[in-house]
C-alpha cells in the first residue's frame, strides 16, 4: 500500500477516528472530573484537624484508599472494575460508566495528594485569620484556603491530567459498548484496524500519536489561559 | 480624702460588674514544655489591656488561648457567659464577637481588600437568615407537638438530672475514701534542686476518674433545660441582596475612616504593611465585636508604618472598645492601656495601670525587663 492510499484510507473512516477520539475525550473528562471531586474530599478528610473518632475513622479509610489506589497498576484496577467489582455494568448497553469510574477512583487517589501538598503549603495564618473571624472550619477551606491551594497545585494538577488523558488508551482492553453498538477508543481503533487492514497499522499509529499530541497541546494552552487568570491577585515582578 | 473614696467606690463598682473575658487557671502545654501556668484574670467592658513581657514568656499564647486558636490544656476562659473551653459551644458564634488582629496581617491573599472585609458578614449574615427562617418555618408545628407532649418531655428532663444527680453523689462517696488514701501517698522528693510531690499513680489513676465522671454529670445537668416553645425570630435582613448591601456599605464606611476608599478592589499583595494591618483591622471591626485582641500588631512593619497603625488602635480604644493587645512598643502602652499585664515564665508577674507599673515596678524580673526595654 502506497502512503497516498493510505492517507485516503484513513481519511475515508476519519468518522471512526473521530469517534474513538471523543469516546477517549470522554472517559478523561468524566475520570477528571470524579477525580477532583475525590481529590478534593479525600484532601480535606487528611488534613482536617482529628478530633473526633468520626474524622479518624474517615482519615484512616482515605488513607488505605490512596495507597491501594497508588500501589496498583491503572489497567489492573480497570480490569478488576469491568470484570468483578461493577460486573453488573459490563453487560449494559452502554458501559462506559465503567472506565469512567475506574480512571475517576484512580485519579482521585493522585489528586487527593496533590491537593493537600497545595493545602499544606497555605500560610497557617489564612486559616487562623479565617476562624477568627468565625467562619467555620469548612467554610474558611473552602473560601479561603483551598482557592490559594489551587493556585499553586495547577502545575501539577495539569500534569495529572495529561497522564489521565494519555492513559485512558488502557481501556482498550475492555470491550466498550454504547448504545449497544461496539465503540473503541483511540488506540482500541488501532488495534481493530489492525485486524480489518494490516497494511495500515502504522499509519494508525501516528494518526493516534498525532491525535494524543493535538489534545495535550491544548490543555497546555488551556493550563496558560488558567494560570494567567488566577494570577491576578500576584504582584508583577 | 475625696479621691481615696471616689477611687474605692470606683474599685467597688468595677468588682461587682461581670466581667467580659474571665479566664480561670488557664494552663498551656507544648509537650513538655509549660507555657501558660494556671492564669487567671478578668478583663471587664471597656478596658484596654496591654500585655508586655519577654520573648518566650507566653504572651502571644495567652492572647491566642482567648480565642481558643490554642487549645489550652486546663482551665477555664468565660467570654460573654460561655465557656469558650467547652467543646460542646458553637466556637465559631463566640469568635464572631471577638475581632483578632495578628502578627503577620494574614489578610485573605485570594480575596479583594472589600472582600476581605465583607467576607465573613455576609457568610455569618446568610447563616442567621437561614436560621430564622427554619425557625419560623417550624415554629408553629414545633410549639402544637411541645404543648401535646409536655408532661412526656418534661418527666423525660426530670429523670436524666435526677439520674446524673444521683451518678454525682454515688461518685463523691465513693471520692472521699480514694481521696484520704491519696493524700497518705504523698511525697515529696528533691530533683535537680527542685521540690517535687509525688503520689502513688495508681490512686491518681483512680481519683481522675472518678472527677471526671462528676464533672461530665454536673456539665449535664448543668446543661439539661426544659425544651421552651420556639418564638418568632425577625429575620435582620429580608434577603440575601440586603445582607450583602449592607455589608458592602459598612466595609466602605470603615475604608473610608482609614482613607483607602481607592483601594477596595485591589488585592492585598499591592498593598503596603501599614495598609494590610489597618485593613485587617477593620475587617475585625467590621464584624461589630465585643472585644479586639492584637497580637503584636506593629512588629512586622516597617518603622515609618508603625504611627499610623497605632492611630487608628488609639482611636479604636478612645471609642471604648474592649482590647487586648500584646505589644513591644512601651510608649504605646503607656498612652493607651487601662491596665498592663507582665506576663514572665507563665504567670502574670505583675499586674496594675501603666503609670504605677512602669513608673514603680514591684517584680525583679519586671524591673530587669523595662530597664533593657527602655533603654
């Protein structure tokens, strides 16, 4: 196969590329944003203040979960998800949910410790200001503290976002369904086209490659625009 | 002759007002380490008292145990009628009547200076409106089920303080026999140049826990009312625009009186040191409190930003507001206390007005500290 048939090749599924792109687009998002949420709980479950055995109680799960969820493989977990913990999901129509909550459970985990080191390295002193005025331990968290914490943790933050988005290619060892259809991922087509033209296999490849680079370029983009918005309340130096 | 009365009536009066912070053998302990030794003072509704003293001696810790931003490790502090050292208090409600002033301004970094200074009315605002609201909402229902049920509810609260008096008295028998032999226990031991009184551990063990089980049945009982029927609550504000109105109003009030106006939606980072401390001054007073405490407030400044702070802390105190400030600036001290505290090694070392204390020191270490300090 020449390289032009093989562009116009590709070119002829591009409905097919695109599509796996989005379903790959998709399960990040949802794994973000599960993620942040879980993230930002289980951050403030760490740090709040032990005083009563509820909050021990609550800190000794949050730690259990960030070092089984750090110390196993993403494709583990996402095995052990389609295959045994929300095995009623795999035979729905549209089992999507399944890697959206296992990239979400396994992401909550990084983001949980990114979070707190953002808390941690808060001035004690904006806390103390914010429980002076009587706010409460919440409210001053959520207020005042946890928006410098994201400030500084945008970095990193970004950075797990980039691993979330190239990892999600893992969940193209689970057979994905929508509507009752078969969808793949972006390198789950990849593989599929492998078997329908193997003369083009490669050529997928760098389409996929291609594809990865575009979309963590743009969120490069978009971690710019953000930090340039959040620091409006910095001195110019 | 006149005066010797006036004064002793005047003493007279002060003794028999409540105060509005007591604080009773207040105890602080980093570890080992014994910071605060069972302090006990009152401080009553208009006075302004300065704590002095060296570095280390504990005085920044006191402040910060009065606001319970230290927990203390024993005692007690009573503010407004309320044991801040309960943990069963809503600490939040006490903090919003006292105002805190700190070292290092602490001014909300992510928050404009307006902000800043409307952040916490509006949060606290909104909460009373919402409470009022549930109030009124289940008042009616609340007051029909209580006038059904009172001879239930009513013989209910009987039986639980009949009960815990009855654990109290059970316990203090049983006290009183564990006490005698406690004391026979005692010994007293020399180390390190040091007197020390032991007792046998076991009996202390045992003598805690008995006082303890006392003290949890009388703060039930202490605590343990008849349910009163629920009354309407007119709600301050008639909704959440209004609140935040009139917060916005009050914060321009007092930007006014410190002529910063122009800088109410700046962010803190482009202000200077003297500009950050009056503005969390004011954003303490715009809280409305009963008492102020400022922990150091001008050792982080600039000298030639240091006047201007302390003008607007004397204006604060001319208008009668309760303070308590620890402080380095003696002058200051001087001109504006009502009273000074020298806290030394934990314990009050000496306490009188400015003129007697300064001008004729009693303790050694008072007179060492203010011949190094005013030099």
């Amino acid at each position: 196969m020449s390289f032009s048939e093989t562009i116009t090749y590709i070119w002829s599924v591009r409905g097919l590329v695109f599509e796996s792109l989005g379903i790959s687009l998709l399960i990040a998002l949802g794994a973000i944003v599960i993620g942040f949420v879980i993230g930002i709980v289980m951050a403030l479950i760490r740090i709040a203040p032990k005083t009563n055995v509820l909050v021990k109680v609550l800190d000794k799960i949050a730690q259990l979960y960030i070092t089984v969820i750090r110390g196993t493989p993403t494709m583990v977990q996402l095995l052990i998800m389609y295959s045994s913990i929300m095995v009623s999901f795999k035979y729905l129509e549209t089992n999507i949910a399944v890697p959206i909550v296992a990239f979400g459970i396994n992401s909550g985990a990084y983001m949980a410790e990114i979070i707190r080191s953002g808390i941690n390295s808060v001035d004690v002193g904006q806390i103390e200001a914010g429980r002076s005025v009587g706010l409460s331990w919440v409210t001053t968290m959520c207020r005042i503290v946890i928006p410098q914490a994201i400030k500084v943790v945008v970095p990193t933050i970004f950075n797990e976002i980039i691993i979330l988005v190239k990892e999600t290619s893992v969940v193209s060892v689970i057979a994905l369904r929508m509507g009752g259809v078969q969808k793949w991922d972006l390198l789950g087509l990849t593989s599929k086209m492998a078997v329908a033209k193997p003369a083009t296999y490669n050529a997928f490849l760098y389409t996929a490659a291609a594809l990865y680079l575009i979309i963590v370029l743009l969120l490069t983009l978009v971690q710019k625009c953000i930090e340039k918005r959040m620091s409006i309340n910095e001195r110019r130096h | 002759m006149n005066d010797a009365t006036e004064n002793a009536k005047n003493t007279q009066e002060i003794e028999t007002r409540e105060p509005l912070i007591d604080v009773r053998y207040l105890t602080k302990k980093f570890g080992d380490l014994l910071v605060l030794d069972e302090i006990s003072t009152k401080i009553y509704a208009g006075e302004c008292v300065v704590i002095i003293g060296p570095s280390g001696g504990g005085k920044s810790t006191f402040l910060r145990c009065l606001n319970v931003l230290e927990d203390p490790t024993a005692g007690e502090i009573f503010f407004d009628g309320d044991d801040l050292t309960d943990l069963k208090i809503d600490i939040n409600v006490c903090r919003q009547k006292m105002g805190m002033v700190f070292q290092q301004f602490n001014l909300f970094n992510n928050l404009t200076v307006l902000k800043n200074i409307t952040l916490a009315p509006i949060i606290v605002g909104k909460k009373r409106l919402r409470a009022a609201k549930r109030n009124n909402r289940k008042m009616t229902s609340y007051n029909k089920w209580l006038a059904k049920n009172k001879d239930k509810i009513y013989a209910r609260v009987d039986s639980k303080i009949a009960k815990n008096k009855r654990i109290i008295e059970e316990n203090n028998a049983l006290l009183a026999p564990v006490e005698v032999e406690w004391e026979k226990t005692k010994q007293t031991i020399e180390r390190k140049g040091k007197l020390l009184t032991t007792y046998d551990p076991k009996l202390t063990k045992q003598k805690l826990k008995l006082v303890t089980k006392i003290e949890n049945a009388e703060r039930v009982v202490d605590r343990t009312h008849y349910p009163e029927p629920k009354t309407y609550i007119q709600p301050e504000y008639a909704n959440k625009k209004e609140i935040v109105k009139a917060a916005e109003k009050n914060a321009m009030r007092l930007l006014e009186r410190i002529g910063l106006v122009d800088k109410a939606n700046v962010y803190p980072s482009t202000l200077s040191g003297g500009q950050k401390q009056r503005i969390a001054i004011v954003r303490a007073l715009a809280m409305n409190p009963k008492v102020m405490l400022f922990d150091e407030p001008t050792s982080a400044l600039d000298p030639e930003m240091v006047g201007e702070v302390l003008d607007l802390i004397k204006q604060i105190a001319e208008e009668g507001m309760t303070m308590v400030i620890v402080t380095h600036e003696m002058g200051f001290a001087k001109e504006v206390g009502s009273r000074v505290l020298f806290i030394d090694q934990g314990k009050i070392a000496e306490d009188n007005t400015p003129k007697e204390l300064f001008e004729n020191p009693q303790n050694p270490r008072l007179k060492e500290f203010l011949s190094k300090v005013l030099m």
